[in-house]
C-alpha cells in the first residue's frame, strides 16, 4: 500500500489517497487494508438476502398456483393463457364457457352447436310433415 505526503495534505488520512498495489483506483485507508471479518459478514448477508428472495419468489409462485382455477369438467388447472384470458373476457365480453379449460369449452360449443343444428333440422322434419298432411 502506498500514499504521498501531499495527497495526505490535500485530502486527509481519510480521504481517497491509499493505493493498494495491484489495484487502479485509490481508496481510504481502512478499505485499502482490507478487512476480512467485514468482507465475510457482507457476503454473508448478501447470500441471507439472495435466499431471503429465492423464497420469497418460490411463496409467491406458490400461491399464485394455489389461486390458479381448474376446469369443472375435466379437473385440469387452466394454462396461463386461459387464466388470462377468462380474466379479461370478465371485465370485456363474457366468455361460453369460463370454467372450463380451451379443449372442454371447444367440445361444449361443438355440442351446443350440434344441438342446435339438430334442433333446426328436427324442427324443419316437423313442417315438412305438416306440409304434407295438409
């Protein structure tokens, strides 16, 4: 470590003014020292801070999965896709089917649509009939 009287004269003993060798920039003396038990306890409490997040993020996703919804048809927790999506058709324009996930909602409106193709077919069979008994 080094230093030069006028550098101490300009700036103090506290001042930027100690280079320790093999380093660029200048630094206070107690810095240029080094001071092992204080770099330890800074990692240390790096690392609890690092952990302290890692759980933080797995407590969140862990929630945020027990509030994600399920179909009511086939039990399959809906895609992040499919949350999104029931969540803004809410608050926009109402969704067929909203409690069920995008392959059961498909095969419902398949079957209302089949339904309602039978419906207007039973329906025309029935005045076609009448038509004919007249």
């Amino acid at each position: 470590m080094a230093t030069t009287l006028n550098q101490l004269r300009e700036q103090g003993p506290a001042g930027f003014v100690f280079c320790r060798f093999g380093r660029e920039h200048r630094q206070p003396l107690l810095d240029a020292i080094g001071n092992a038990r204080r770099d330890a306890c800074l990692a240390r409490r790096r690392q609890a801070a690092r952990e302290e997040e890692r759980r933080r993020e797995e407590r969140m996703a862990a929630e945020r999965e027990a509030r994600r919804p399920v179909c009511a048809d086939c039990g399959q927790k809906f895609a992040d896709a499919r949350w999104e999506a029931i969540g803004c058709t809410r608050e926009c324009k109402r969704q067929s089917h909203p409690h069920l996930c995008e392959d059961c909602q498909d095969r419902a409106v398949s079957a209302e649509q089949q339904t309602e193709a039978d419906e207007r077919e039973r329906q025309e069979q029935e005045r076609l009939r009448r038509e004919a008994e007249k």
